[in-house]
C-alpha cells in the first residue's frame, strides 16, 4: 500500500521541477514511511504519432507488504518505456506473472507491482479486465508518450486529477496536487452542496474546481493533451439470476473463503478489524479457519452504551479464540479534529472516522495488514433504513385514495416527544416522506440536510453561485442501473456505487493509511459482488430483516448473541458531545465573527440549528458536525 503522484506535460511551461514532485510525494509520506522512488523525464523529440514534445514526472511512497527487499518503485519493463507507480495489492498478481512468464516476458522483482507493466504491454487497457485486487496506479508509455491512469473496481482506493491546458496532474490525495504553486484553490458550490447532502463530495467531483476525481470502475488516457475516461467495468445490476438458495449459498460460501484466503497474502503482521457485527465475525472466522496461528483483532468502543459494541466483539474474539485488542473513544479525542481535517483533505462529515481513526492507530501498533468487513451492508441489504425502502415500495403499490388516506396530515397532530429517534418522531418522518418519488424519498431520508433544510441555511449569495445540477442526479444515476429490479435491491446497489466508496472506503483509506495501515475487504471481492448482485431479494431480505443468506450461510461462526443481533451503526455519540464536552469548542468555531462573514450561510439559521439542539427540541448533532468540519477544512485549507 502506497502513495504515488506525479505529471506529464506538452506545454514546456508547465513541466514539473524536481523540487515540486518532491514536495508532492513528501506530503504522502504516511501512505508510505518505508521508502520513496523518482522518475523523471523530458523529451524534446517527437514520440511516435505525436507532433509535440512531452514531459512526464512519476513518484512513489512505499508501504512494503509482499517482495520487501526488491519492490521499489517505480518499476519498469525490460527496456525501460513503460513505468508504473502503483497503490494497492493484486490478489491475482502470481497467477498472472505465471501466464506473462509463459509468453516470454522476464521479471527482476517478486512484487505484484511489475505484473502491471508486463500485463499493460500485452493488453494496454484491457487489462484491467484481469486484475483482482484494490488499486490506483499510473502507467507511463514512452512509445506513445502516454499516461494510464487506473481506479479499482469498487473505490477501495483513491486517485485524483487536474487537467488543464498542457499538463494532467494526479495524485493519491488532493493535498498533493495543492503542492503545485500554480494550482488554485476555488470552492465548487456544487460540490459545497453536494457535501451537505450527502455528508461526501461525491464523484467526479472534489471541493475544489477544476480538480475531479477519477471514479470507481475507470480508467483515463490522456494523450496529446486529451484526457479520455471510460468505465472498464459496470456489471448489469439488472441481471437477477433464480437459482436454488442451497448453490447461491454454496457459491457464496466458496468464494467468500477464497477471497479471505488471497488476502491472507503478506510478508508483514496480518489482523483484523471486528466490531462484534454479522460481516467483520464472518470475516474473522474464516481467517481463523484459514490461518496457522491465533488472529489477532482490534476493535473500537464508546463510554456511551447505545453507541458501544465491544462486548459483541468480546464474544466473537472468544469464540474464535484471537489475540483481541480494544480501546475506547472519550471526548477528548476530539483534539485529533485538526489532524483528521488536514488527512481528509476535503469536507468530510461521516462522524465514524475518529473511531476509525483511533481503530487503525491501535491495530497499526500490532499488525501493518488488516481485513475488515466492508460491504457486507450493501451487498446483502444490511442497513436499516432498507425496511423503510421495503414498506415505501409497499405504499407505491396501494390505490391513490389509500395513498392519500395513510399519508394524511393528521399523522402530525401525533405528540413526537423531544427524542429524535422516538417511535413517533420516526413514523411522523416516514410518512412524511411518503409523498415524495422514491428516488427524492430515499434522498431525504439520507440527507444530513434535506432539500427544506439547506434551503433555510444557505445565503442568497451561495443560491446565485449554484449550477442548475440537483444533488439527486449522483443518486439517481446510480438508480437507473438496477431500474428492473425491486427497490431494496435498487437502493441497496445504489448505495454500493455511491455511499461505499465515496463515503466507507473514503474513511475507511484516509483514517488507515494515516498511520500506514493496509485494510482488505474481503466482501468486496469482485467476484462475491458479482454474485451478490445477481441474488434475488428473498435471499438477503425477508420480512424487513436482511443478510438472511448470511446469517444462513455462515451460522456455524455467528454466536447466537451477534446472529440474533440488530444492526449498530459505526458512530459517535454527536447528540451527547454537542451538548457537553464539545459545547464550548463547537460554539466558538460555529460562531466566530469570521465564521459567520464567510457567506455561505444565514447566521439565524445556524443559532436556530444549535437552539434547538441545545433545547433538546431535536437532534441537530450530525447537521452540527457537518457545519464544524465544513468551517475547519476552511481554516486548514483557505485560511
């Protein structure tokens, strides 16, 4: 797991010293505190099919997990015109060396890195057809004078790009690509509206204009100053497969296994995350099928007992008998707030990256390599807001004189209490939403704010700077790729393309790789996301409960205390901390004088927000802490 970065230029006058690519490399150096490697070059003669001179600058920081003693980067083929820098792992990498080997290209290293080159040699972009694994890597081709820019199927990891006249920049993470003097920093409103949605800048967006992000599943070509990118893999979430539940359970159960298996490969301490939930308990008992010593796990709890999952990770620890670690997350971690706002680079709300970040520290202490359970949610329909999904569907489907009768006004003469999550306050919200088309209905029950919400919020100034582009198009793009299927399955595949690795894998890579920690998802195996998707809903939900096939499949390592189990969110008592321990800092932060001239929102709405939390009238603590990251990525970043 590595760090890399780098350009290549037609413009002479945009070429990169070696002072800028050191810097750009140097600010990646958590990615990868076991070494760096350079590449330069710029050529004044025409390269084949070219009419203009190019230039090109490649960097790497290494974490070394597989070949430690020869993988350095970047790596090259026999002659030298095709050069990789790599971040992730191929699973497959030995088995694709053994077939490479075979049409007579030679290795010099044992690392999974140099399949790339050889591989790009053979296929160019096609072969990223034949990669198993979690990557973002860039290929340079001297003979074409052409750069290859690669994501993974799934997101798992990042890349982003700027490409203006003359030059394509890229890098891990955006903070690299701000190591470049000329590189401006302007807010994208939409991207600003974007993460108030979603508590995300979702793809191909960042915060900032005129830097994107290259999605998931893509590749880009840029050459002769024109960037190309495509999708390379975009399976047909249409494709429901009926076959007996006893071979859906097999298969799952076999390529479960064997994915675990291949990302048992290291060279370096291997462990694993484990909350005590269904997915992370499976994942643990196939390592412990699996592995010739005792597993080592880490897990994460709160003083706060509705937020508290340690004693479930204590009871799937004794039963699988693994060396288990916890640590418990207090208030005053909040001091670590500027550090995640500068590893984050960009807004980002999803609380459950300070128990993240503290779980990668604490593991990273034991192990370099650890396996979460990632995914699971989304493939087998794990959320709980997938019941309100399955009950809408239901409502969809009843005569409009029942639809108006159900969703009637006199649902909000009910009493809610002062509890947000109250039984009633939830009914009256449901309902609610009910009226809405089930794609802006799912949006708002998401939404950290509402459309209603950000529309009190924001100034005149920031609603003049906004785009005609709604915030349900990214949700209603990934919609349309399942739109034959029933919604559970819908929006449980939406999430999968959207939420997981915008949000999950975004946290999941940042808070990791900050202390130089690997993470593996196993579910996120393209083949088990493959069969997942094909699954009929009966086999993952039934009767508002999912991951039925789960819970079916691998009951003899579920102990009956997490088999029978609700479903825990990964969070943070925000509700609680905004109230007490983070009361005064948040105040001052939210309500400095610099902080209400910026001008993007309306100071009343802001105090109505924190009145009404401080009252207890609702619970505002994730729309709070959107506000507080939002103003501190500012301040590390603006100024």
């Amino acid at each position: 797991m590595c760090g890399i970065a780098g350009a290549t230029w037609s413009d002479p006058r945009k070429a990169l010293d070696r002072e800028t690519l050191q810097r750009m490399i140097d600010v990646l150096r958590h990615r990868g505190p076991d070494g760096q490697g350079l590449y330069m070059a710029d050529i004044a003669s025409q390269g084949p099919g070219t009419s203009v001179p190019y230039g090109v600058a490649l960097a790497h920081r290494r974490l070394a997990i597989i070949d430690l003693s020869t993988g350095q980067q970047p790596i090259a083929n026999e002659d030298g015109s095709v050069q990789v820098v790599f971040n992730g792992e191929i699973y497959n990498f030995r088995e694709l060396r053994r077939r490479l080997e075979g049409a007579g290209h030679r290795f010099r290293t044992q690392s999974d890195t140099e399949v790339l080159v050889h591989l790009y040699e053979d296929e160019g972009p096609k072969m990223l057809d034949h990669l198993n694994g979690m990557f973002a890597f860039a290929i340079w081709d001297a003979r074409r004078a052409q750069l290859l820019l690669a994501r993974d199927r799934l997101g798992k990891k990042p890349l982003v790009y700027r490409h203006e006249p003359g030059r394509l920049l890229f890098a891990s993470e955006l903070k690299s690509v701000l190591e470049v003097p000329d590189v401006p920093r302007e807010i994208d409103p939409q991207a600003l509206d974007d993460y108030l949605t979603y508590q995300y800048v979702p793809h191909p967006r960042t915060i900032f204009r005129g830097i994107a992000k290259l999605p998931p599943g893509h590749y880009a070509v840029y050459r002769e100053d024109r960037l190309d990118v495509r999708p390379y893999w975009q399976p047909d979430f249409n494709a429901e497969q009926l076959l007996p539940a006893e071979e859906y359970a097999r298969q799952l159960r076999e390529l479960l296994t064997s994915a675990v298996e291949i990302r048992l490969q290291s060279e370096v301490p291997l462990g694993a995350f484990l909350s005590g939930g269904i997915d992370s308990t499976i994942i643990v008992g196939l390592m412990s099928q699996l592995a010739k010593e005792p597993v080592r796990t880490f897990s994460i709890g709160f003083p706060v007992k509705e937020f508290d999952e340690t004693s479930y990770a204590r009871t799937a620890a004794n039963r699988f008998g693994t060396l288990h670690e916890e640590f418990q997350v207090r208030p005053d971690a909040m001091e670590i707030l500027p550090r995640l706002v500068w590893q984050y680079d960009e807004p980002f709300a999803d609380s459950s990256a300070v128990p993240t970040w503290y779980v990668s520290k604490l593991t990273r202490q034991q192990v370099t390599v650890a396996l979460t359970g990632d995914g699971g949610d989304e493939l087998f329909a794990g959320y709980p807001r997938y019941l309100a999904v399955w009950l809408a569907e239901g409502f969809d489907r009843l005569p409009g004189v029942l639809q108006r009768l159900l969703a009637g006004g006199y649902w909000n003469r009910l009493p809610s209490g002062s509890r947000q999550k109250s039984r009633v306050r939830q009914l009256k919200r449901f309902v609610e939403m009910l009226r809405l088309p089930a794609a802006r209905r799912y949006l708002e029950w998401i939404a950290i704010f509402g459309e209603a919400r950000r529309g009190a919020l924001y100034s005149d100034e920031l609603f003049a700077s906004l785009p005609e582009a709604d915030p349900l198009d990214f949700l209603a793009s990934a919609l349309r790729r399942s739109d034959h299927r029933d919604a559970v399955t819908a929006f449980s595949l939406a999430d999968l393309v959207t939420y997981l690795p915008c949000d999950l894998m975004t946290k999941v890579d940042i808070a990791s790789m900050a202390h130089g920690l690997e993470c593996r998802a196993p579910f996120l195996d393209y083949r088990v996301v493959e069969l997942a998707a094909r699954m009929p809903r009966r086999l993952k939900f039934r009767r508002g409960l999912g991951k039925r096939i789960l819970r079916e499949t691998f009951a003899d390592l579920l102990p009956k205390p997490i088999l029978r189990r609700p479903k825990m969110g990964f969070g943070v008592p925000l509700d609680h901390w905004f109230r007490h321990e983070l009361l005064g800092f948040a105040h001052d932060v939210l309500f400095d004088k610099n902080t209400l001239e910026r001008g993007f929102f309306r100071p009343e709405a802001v105090t109505r927000l924190w009145e009404e939390h401080q009252q207890a009238r609702f619970n505002h603590g994730y729309r709070l802490w959107a506000l507080l990251i939002l103003e501190l990525w500012q301040r590390e970043w603006l100024a």
